[in-house]
C-alpha cells in the first residue's frame, strides 16, 4: 500500500512536472520581462499555483501590433482597420501605453482574410459574425452559388479568348483565302458611314449588347450593294453576337437588331490602319483592294460571286513598323456564278 502511495505521487509530481516545463517554455517568452518573476514565483505544483500560472498566461499572453502584422505579414494600419471594423480587440496597458491584442485577434485577422477570399464583402462578414450556425451555413450556400455563376461567366471568357488567340494565330501566318461556313451572328451598328447612328432604342441595345455578353465581337459590315458598286467608304460598324449565344446571355432583339446567318462563305485575315481618318483618305479602288482584293481574286478563280453583305470582325489591334494596325477577319457570302 505504501509504495502504490509513493508510485502514484510521483506520477501526479511527473505530470505536473512536465506540464509546468512544457508550460513555461510556450509561454515566458511572451511575458513582460518585468512580469517574469512573478511567473517564476508559481514553480510549486499545489492546485493553488497551477491556477496562478493559468491566471497569468490569460493576463500576459500577448502581442504588440507590430508582432501581430510581422507574425500574420499584414501592415499595422490594416490591424488597425480590422480593429476598427470589429474582427479583433485590443486592450491599452495604462503602464507602458502600448496596445496588445491575444490569440484571439490572430484568429480574427487570419479568419478574415480566408473569408475574403472565398468572396466575402466586408459587410458580409460584419453580418456573419452575428450568424448562428444555420444562417451560417445558408451564407456560404449563397456564396458558393455566386462562386459557380463566376465560373461559368469566367469559363466563357476564356473561350472567347481562346477564339481570338486562334484568329490571331491565323493573322501572324498570313493565312491565305479559305472556304467555310461562317458563325451566324446577330448585331446592332452605331455608325454607318459617316453617320452616327442615334435612335435611343438602338443606342440601348448597343449597351446591352456591350454590357451584358462577354462574348461580344466589334464587326464592320459592307452593304452588297456598297461592295459592288465601289463605295467602299460606307462602312458599317456595330456590335455582334452569335446568334447561339443570344438565349445564353438573355439578349433580345428589337427593331435595330440585324441578322446575319451562316452561309458558305470565303475567308481571310487582312489588317487595316486603326484610325478611322487614316481610312477615309483612302481611295475607294485602294480601300477595295486592301480589304477584299484577295478574296475577289479567289472568286474569279473559282467561278464564285458575292451573295451577301460583307461581314468583317475584328481580332485585335497591334503596332506594326510604329502604326496602329487592325486586324480583321472579311468573310463574304459566295454562291456559283
């Protein structure tokens, strides 16, 4: 009996023994040198001590601002302004005037930043911090659903990017005149020549198709008639989308709007001067021949004639020997002569 007594005393004297070790060594490097002392003062193992020590890791397990950013890589103003917004508490030491923030304040910033990252405004996280747990979780519901239209409207971005590096892929290797079927497309024009075009209810369906479509293409567009008889000038120039995409985006159209459907047509890329003034001081034979010039020849060769407005989109603007460039993809309807 007496020594199961002393055996198991001094597995209790081991523990607490190990515990104050392992105690002290996290926490004194923390503590105010002037407060170490007093922590020093609690090496006993009563009851009584071991809630002392407790009491003083709550009081003195603390960090300076300037510990807080180093530790968590932010600024101090954005301590500051996080303190501000609620997310961490601070309380001033009357002694030394410096500001201490705890382990909790670590947690705050660290749970903000995450939270921002998945998409949080700063007044989403305001109201989270009130939230019970079901509302909790109906928030990140809603954010996830957010995150997944994200996606999907990123998704067609990157699409829309794809397509154009693969016309400008076609630009950089001069690609010769081609035969396809073009990519039907719906479109408004704001100008038309040298007229502006503005009628409010088209300028309205030019926004929309701007604004509300990631997939929208600037194209020019040449009458027929225009091409034909050399007046190569009148120029119309618009937005566009493909008519797929139309029901996609929940674009309508209206008295404005044109169609332009697919047809077997012949292709190729030609670039132009960016500036429209540089365009107008061409000469209508040279203008016909810098866009369509080309594609004429193809057509004499293979027994084809126009059958439609010429449709031309652009693929981007570059600096080509220190004047602005565009380059164009010109598709023109064909039929046999």
């Amino acid at each position: 009996m007496v020594l199961g007594f002393f055996r198991i005393n001094f597995a209790v004297a081991k523990t607490v023994f190990l515990w104050y070790g392992l105690y002290k060594y996290s926490v004194v490097n923390y503590i105010d040198a002037e407060k170490r002392s007093l922590f020093d003062a609690c090496a006993g193992f009563s009851l009584s001590d071991c809630k002392k020590a407790a009491e003083i890791r709550r009081v003195y397990m603390r960090y300076r601002i300037s510990d807080l950013a180093k530790l968590l890589d932010v600024s101090t103003n954005t301590v500051r302004r996080y303190e501000e917004m609620g997310y961490v508490n601070s309380v001033r030491d009357e002694k030394s005037g410096y500001r201490y923030y705890d382990d909790d304040s670590i947690f705050g910033i660290t749970n903000t930043k995450l939270l921002r990252k998945y998409g949080f405004s700063h007044n989403e996280i305001e109201a989270l911090m009130n939230c019970n747990l079901a509302q909790t979780i109906e928030s990140y519901e809603q954010k996830i659903k957010e995150l997944e239209h994200k996606i999907e409207f990123m998704t067609y971005v990157k699409n829309r990017m794809g397509g154009d590096l693969q016309l400008m892929y076609k630009a950089q290797s001069e690609e010769k005149v081609y035969e396809k079927v073009n990519v039907g497309f719906n479109y408004v024009l704001y100008k038309e020549g040298d007229r502006l075009l503005k009628e409010p209810e088209r300028l309205k369906k030019v926004q929309e198709f701007l604004y509300d479509s990631p997939e929208i293409q600037r194209i020019y567009v040449m009458r027929k008639n225009d091409v034909e008889s050399g007046n190569m000038h009148n120029i119309g120039i618009g937005y566009a989308i493909k008519q797929r995409d139309m029901e996609k985006y929940g674009m309508t159209e209206n008295e404005y709007t044109e169609s332009y459907p697919p047809k077997e047509s012949i292709m190729s890329v030609v670039k132009m001067p960016m500036s429209n003034s540089k365009i107008t001081e061409i000469p209508n034979c040279d203008l016909k021949e810098m866009i369509i010039g080309k594609h004429l020849r193809y057509m004499d060769k293979n027994n084809l004639k126009i059958a439609g407005d010429l449709l031309a989109v652009l693929i981007t603007r570059a600096v080509d020997c220190g004047e602005d460039i565009q380059y164009m993809l010109v598709s023109i309807p064909v039929e046999q002569k």
